[in-house]
C-alpha cells in the first residue's frame, strides 16, 4: 500500500460580525485542510495553523517526498519532510505544513488499522476531557467588554467550568475586566487570561500582582515568545501559573521555554508544531520537566479532535487514585467551518466531551460543505487562521 494523492483546501467564511484581541481585528476565518488517499482508496484529514495559501503551499513542497510512500510509516515519513525543510524552516509555516500531513496520516493509519488514534499512540487514559471556553473577545472599541456579562451566562448556561478571557488592553483596563469577570463567574469556574503576548516584562508583573486574588488559573502568553528568560522572571514573581507555546515549533523550540524554567504550562498547536508525531515527543518532553501539556486549538473540528486524542494519552505525572480533569481549549467565536464541515458534531455533556472511538481522528468530512466553502467568498483576504 502506498500513498496515492494528497490533495489541499483552502476554507473561507466571512464572519457576520468582526472581533479583536490586543493585536489584531478578524473579520473572517481561512483554513486550509489536507485530505491524503492511500492505493487502497482509504484516506485521511488533516490541518494546518497558520496562513492557509501559505501552508497549502508548503503541502504541494512537501508533496513529491510523500508520495509513494507507506502511509503505515507515518515517523519515517516525519523524517523525510523534517529533513527536507531543515535547512530553511527549522520554525514557522512548513512546519503547519508538516503538521497537516502527519494528522492526515494518522488519520488514514487509524482506519485502516481500524482503530482510534488514542489507541495507536498508546491508549486513552482517560475517556472524558474537560473543554474550556475560549472567548471574550473584543467587539466594540470604545467599550471593548460591553458583551461580556451576556457572554458569561451563555456559557455558564451550557455547562463550562473554565473560562479564558483576553486580556492585553492595558494594565488598569485588563484589571477591572478580570475583576468584573469573576464577579460575574463566581467561585466555581476557573477563569484564565490570556494577552497574546501584549505586555513587557514590567506590564505583566503589574497586572500579576492585581489579579493574584481572583484565583486566576493561568496567565496565557503575557510576553512575547522570544524572551524566554523574562518568562521565568515573570514565573518566579507570580503565584499565577504561566502558560505559552502556541507560536514554538518542534521538541527543540520547546527544550527552549522549557530548560529556561519558562512556563508551568506548554501550549503547543497540534496543527503547527509538528502534528501528532513531534506532538508526542514534546509532551515526552515536558514530562521529564514536569510541566503540564495543554494544547492550543484553533480551526475546525479536525484540529478539536487531534487534541481530544492527544489529551487522552498523555499520562497522569504524578499518578493518584483521583487524577484532576484534563483540559481542552473549545473555541467559541463564530466558527462557520468548525461547526458544519465534520460530523459527528462536538458534544459537550455535563461539563465534559467523551473521547472518539471510532477510527483515526472518528469523523467525517461532509465534502459538500468543503466545496461550499472552497468556492465561497473568492475575495477574502487570507487574514484569519
């Protein structure tokens, strides 16, 4: 059995209402998704996180080492890719570009070994994950948390007990906002912030120190990703956990935040940071640091369901009889491509989302909605990823 074709989509949907955060305003989603068929017909799904012309570009670069090849040896075809992009992309878009191909792989491996990716990267530990809300972001600029109280309680009403806010605006700003915010949440809910790497070093220790009696789970990205040293000062000053990744790429950008003593939690997408095969490899890694792994998503529900599987196989460190719930980023901005483009649909019961089981990622494409969105909004700018 060989690999046949690889064959890329780039998604588009213009969103009915634009949002931002403390770097940039979005007014549409682009994503680009890799589906990779094997001789015997069987295929697999994949997707990359970063500017989708882009990463579908870095795929068709990639695509003639592929071809060919055993899609059951997913890790030596890592290796090729990995070592076709060495010399000029150590980091950055063929990387996502490495990912898209690597999930799509082990998709396609999961069925046709007839068995869930959870299972072919060990075994779930765990059958539940707790989601967490990823919203409050901005709508208005001259009352930037104007929706916010109308947001909660949707949440609050559908069952999530943990909520991510962003912050970034400015240290008075963002500490009235996390103060309204768990006013409005209660004891109950855990509440993260994430600034998107808004603040220096003296920006983040100052909103540190106001926000350390709302019990704030994690202070996601407070700095920019390269200063990693200011990471672990910011680290040693807090008792507020600090949380980054989503911009490393490979074991060996994270060996980086993680030797420095940067952060207590890693964040890596899945989707960019070398798909499943390094993905494993770096939560390897983070487990000889002991550092939590929690995966950054964002996309469509392809990317949900390489971390539902990931997440379910990373073990507990330490272990007990009464482990805590293992968390998953759900984001909740209007996402016309996560919502229609797979089924079975993302459920989210008492607070948790099960594990697939079926095979590979255990969805479908509806091919109908990805010719729907392939062809749709031809004129929109490739901005949102």
């Amino acid at each position: 059995m060989t690999i046949e074709k690889i064959e890329t989509f780039v998604l588009k949907d213009k969103l009915s209402k634009s949002f931002f955060f403390s770097q940039w305003e979005y007014s549409e989603r682009c994503i680009c998704v890799v589906k990779v068929t094997a001789s015997n017909g069987q295929f697999g799904w994949g997707e990359g996180y970063g500017p989708a012309n882009i990463l579908e570009a870095g795929i068709k670069f990639l695509e003639p080492h592929v071809l060919g090849q055993n899609p059951l040896e997913n890790e030596v075809i890592w290796n090729t890719m990995y070592r076709k992009t060495l010399d000029y992309a150590r980091r950055g878009i063929l990387v996502a570009s490495i990912s898209a191909i690597d999930i799509a792989l082990w998709d396609l491996k999961g069925k046709i070994l007839n068995l869930p990716i959870s299972t072919l990267l060990g075994g779930a530990h765990r059958k539940k994950i707790k989601p967490y809300a990823t919203g409050l972001y901005f709508t208005d600029h001259n009352n930037p948390s104007r929706d916010f109280e109308q947001e909660v309680a949707l949440y609050k009403s559908q069952g999530f007990k943990a909520i991510k806010m962003k912050v970034g605006l400015g240290v008075n700003e963002d500490y009235e906002n996390v103060k309204k915010m768990r006013q409005l949440l209660g004891k109950d809910i855990e509440l993260m912030i994430d600034s998107n790497h808004a603040y220096t070093l003296r920006e983040s220790l100052a909103l540190c120190k106001k926000i350390e009696p709302f019990d704030i789970s994690w202070f996601e990205e407070p700095i920019s990703p390269e200063y990693y040293k200011q990471y672990s000062e910011l680290r040693s000053k807090t008792s507020i956990p600090i949380s980054g990744g989503e911009c490393e790429y490979l074991r060996f950008g994270f060996h980086q935040l993680l030797r420095n003593n940067s952060v207590d939690i890693i964040q890596p997408d899945i989707c960019a940071s070398g798909g499943l095969t390094e993905a494993k490899r770096i939560a390897a890694l983070a487990s000889t640091y002991g550092v939590d792994v929690v995966p950054h998503t964002w996309g469509t529900a392809i990317g949900i369901h390489v971390a539902l599987h990931f997440i379910a196989n990373l073990e507990n460190m330490p272990g007990r009889m009464k482990c805590p719930d293992f968390l998953i980023e759900y984001d909740q901005t209007e996402n016309g491509l996560r919502e229609r483009l797979t089924h079975p649909k993302i459920i989210m019961k008492d607070g948790m989302i099960e594990v697939p089981t079926a095979p590979g990622l255990g969805l479908e494409v509806d091919e109908q909605v990805l010719i729907e969105y392939s062809t749709k909004n031809e004129n929109v700018n490739d901005t949102v990823f």
